[in-house]
C-alpha cells in the first residue's frame, strides 16, 4: 500500500483527519524519483534532471542516456551499473558517490565535484568538448589511481563482452527494462606508458565545503513538500506522515456521529493533528484532542518498514460517566446535558469531563505495489479516574483496481475492564473496519505533490478515529456505516 493517502479542532472547528489511501501512481519516473528517492534500473534517457538534489539517491543500472544533470546534487548517490552515456554532468556534486561499472562514454564532466567518488571499473571516456577532471583527488577509476605525472593518460576503448541479460531489478522498479535489452557492448578502460602493480590506495583530501542541510526532520528527501502521502485504515493515526508544509483536512460521518481531522506537516517527518470525535446518543462518549507524530522509519527511504510514534491529549464528552461508573444508563440518571468537548472549557470529572492520554506506536509495511500491511499497539491513559486501556488495530488493505482500494481492519483490547456496553455493562469486544477508498485525484488533474482527493465508504463497529476511540466498541457491539472524504493540498 503505498504508503495518504497509508489535529486540534476547536468545537467551531470540527474538521477530521483520517487516513489516506495509497498514493497516486507517479506520472513519470523523473516524479517518482523525486517522491521515493530511488528508481532502480529505469529509463531516464534524455530527462531533465539539472539543479535537482538527488543526495543518497538510488540510480543503480538505471538508463541515463544524454541526460542532463547539469549542476545535479548527487553526492552519496549509488549509480553503479547506470548508463550516463553521453550525459551531461558539468558542474554536478558526485562527493562519495558510486560509479562502479558505470558508464560514462562521452559524460561531459567540466567542473564537477569528484571528491572520494567511486569509479572502479568505470567507463570514463570523456566527451571530446569536456576537460578530463584533473582534480579527481580520492577515486578509485579501473582499479588503478595514476600518480600526478599521469593525469591526463590517453584512453583507449577495449572490448569486452556485452552482458545478455538486463541488469538485475532491486525493490520495486518504475520503468523496468524492456525485452531486447542491449547494455552498453564496450567498456573503456586507462592505459599509461607505466602503471604501478600495486592495488588502488585513495589519497586522503580534506573533504569540500558543502551547505548546512536546511531540511531539518526530513533531510533525506529530495523534495520534502512534493511527497504524496501513503496512509492506513480508518483511524486517524497510521503509519503516513503529512509531507513538510502541506495540510490534510479529512471529516468522516454516519449515524455513528460526526468525525474530523485537520494534520499540518511541520517538518518532513513530524506533524501536529487535531481531532473532534462527536457521538450521537447518551452512551458513547464524544471526544476533542491534539496530537504530535514523528515518522522515524521510512520504507520509501530504504529502511525495512515505516515506523512512527505519536502522542496525544483529548478531553472526552459528559458521557464518560458512563463508563467511569461501569454503568449504561449512568448519564441520563443524573440528568446531564450532553455537550459538543473542548480542551478550553477544563476538566470536570464529576460530570465525566476527564483528560486521555494516548500513546500509539504505528507501524506500516508496504509489502507490494498493491498489498499495504499495518500494526497500530495503542496504550490511553484517563485522568483522575485511573482507567487504562491497551491494544492494538491490524489491518490490511489492497489495491483491487486502479486508484480504489479495499481496507479491512480488526483490533484487540489487552487491559481494562471491558471496551463496550453489552447490556448494562463494560464487557469486550472485537472492534473492526472494512470498507473501500478511491483515490479520485486524477480525475481532477491533481498529480503527485499537489492535492489529492480521496472518499471512503465504510462499515465499522467504533465508537470514533480517534485512538482511544478505535480501542471501543459501540454500544452493544452495534455495527454502523459511514462516509469520509479527506483532501491534502
């Protein structure tokens, strides 16, 4: 499930949040590459990827053919096996990059960076317009670093034999090569009047002056505030986070009560949300909270799942005092009026007014381009009533046709004397999800890193999104329908 698509709202405020479906399929690979940070063996001939900061970028045999990469950042970046024949890369940053195997016949490399880059086994024949780089200073080109009388020796092509099957696919692959693949068939390599027999040693350099990142939380993405977002199941805590500068709003609703949700991207990995969960009837509580969320694992970057912590408060609706004395009809015996929550108005427990703490550990794998899988453990603490909740929401979801995906989710409740009212009392229960998304942003001529627009229709037997809500059951395990619609922009 690629991963939306997978915060405080005053009572005058009640927008919703929710989760977002699988992002939109990039238009190109050049968009892709600057969304997921790596396109492995794709075909980026002739694209126009100059001034772009592609830093630790994924590349490797990928078919970079006269493209233009004029004044690129590519330092870290792993190119081995690409081919940049006749690429333009003047000026470009390629400090600790690696090159191994590349293919650099006729590369135009007139002031580009080369510090402790990686070139063994290198085709580096350069463009007859381009100055060789004579401050190549810690390398490693064909086995062999020439000592400084050499550093300009002639080139000469060799022949070798051209490989008869396409380079080999890492992860996921956007352009994947096509049948008839042909690899460049000759790769040139150094030759001196004398060449030292010793192995290559890199000569040691002081390292060249580079900029502070100014990408603080979310350094490593090429293009922080162009990321779509991949997102989970109904709740409003998943495994996503809100790209850097961007703003989801998502409202949620059926005879359950009314649900929204407005998340803000601070950084590139942490965000503020703000939640209002407004229950109909006088048994399930209503709820109003704010909340932070910082991703620490990215899939998307490499790392082998996506993984985030968040935290929240709430102040939860008079009808608490229902489940605070572990009684269902608790609220009207004491005649209370039921009102919309505020984290403004204050606490007041005798009328059920309590503080929730959440605290819930997200944990999402997007195991195909189509399967997303996702585990949310959630602990709620309540204030002043010594009522802890803990468990968990596993859930799934599937993409069936383009764009439209299918969501099932089932959760636990590990502590606690119970988790809904069957009868008059706290018994527990198993609370559930199902439903479709549809991702409707093509539609509108939305593309990735603009706005996405997504709907849900559901079916659920939750008292609410938020995560103390998703922990609940409604009154006699009573299931329900509703209706969301959430939009980033």
């Amino acid at each position: 499930m690629r991963r939306l698509l997978r915060w405080g709202s005053l009572s005058l405020i009640p927008l919703t949040l929710g989760t977002m479906a699988k992002p939109v399929q990039a238009l190109d690979s050049v968009q892709f590459l600057l969304n997921e940070g790596f396109c492995q063996a794709c075909t980026l001939s002739n694209s126009d990827l100059s001034g772009l900061d592609l830093t630790d970028v994924n590349l490797s045999h990928a078919i970079l053919t006269n493209a233009n990469l004029t004044g690129a950042n590519l330092s870290g970046a792993n190119l081995s096996g690409a081919n940049l024949s006749g690429a333009n890369l003047s000026g470009a940053d390629l400090t600790n990059a690696n090159l191994t195997n590349a293919n650099l016949d006729q590369v135009n490399l007139i002031g580009a960076r080369l510090n402790n880059t990686n070139l063994a086994g290198a085709n580096v024949q350069i463009s007859a317009a381009a100055q060789a780089p004579y401050a190549v200073e810690s390398s490693y080109v064909s086995a062999y670093n020439p000592p400084a009388e050499y550093a300009t020796p002639p080139i000469s092509p060799v022949a070798s034999a051209a490989p008869t099957q396409p380079p080999p696919n890492f992860g996921r692959v956007l352009n994947p090569p096509k049948q008839g693949y042909q690899p460049p068939t000759t790769v040139a390599t150094r030759s001196a009047p004398s060449i030292p027999a010793s192995q290559p040693q890199p000569i040691p350099t002081q390292l060249a002056d580079t900029a502070p990142d100014q990408n603080i939380g979310g350094a490593d993405e090429p293009n922080p505030t162009a990321n779509v977002l991949t997102t989970d199941g109904i709740g409003i805590i998943d495994g996503g986070t809100v790209p850097k500068g961007r703003l989801l709003v998502s409202l949620k609703g059926g005879p359950q009560g009314l649900h929204s949700t407005v998340r803000y991207g601070i950084l590139g990995n942490l965000e503020a949300l703000g939640y209002l969960d407004y229950s109909f009837g006088f048994v399930d509580e209503s709820e109003q909270g704010f909340g932070l969320k910082y991703r620490f694992l990215d899939q998307a970057k490499g790392k082998p799942l996506t993984i985030s912590a968040a935290v929240n408060i709430a102040l939860t609706g008079e009808t608490f005092i229902n489940y605070a004395t572990n009684n269902r009809n608790e609220f009207r015996q004491r005649g209370l009026t039921k009102a919309v929550p505020t984290l403004f108005q204050g606490v007041n427990g005798d009328v059920g007014n309590n503080l929730i703490y959440s605290f819930s550990l997200p944990i999402h794998y997007n195991a195909s381009d189509k399967l997303n899988l996702w585990l949310t453990p959630t602990f709620s603490y309540v204030q002043d009533r010594d009522i802890a909740v803990g468990g968990f929401n596993f859930g799934a979801s599937y993409e069936v046709v383009d764009h439209l995906n299918i969501i099932a989710e089932v959760g636990a409740n590990f502590a606690g004397r119970g988790n809904t009212f069957i009868g008059n009392t706290l018994e527990d229960a198993i609370p559930w999800n199902v439903g479709l998304r549809y991702d409707s942003s093509t539609l509108f001529g939305f593309t990735p890193g603009s706005k996405q627009l997504i709907f849900d229709l559901y079916a659920s037997n939750r008292v609410g999104t938020s995560p103390w809500n998703q922990l609940r059951v409604r009154d006699q395990d009573e299931p329900t329908v509703g209706v969301g619609v959430h939009l980033l922009w």
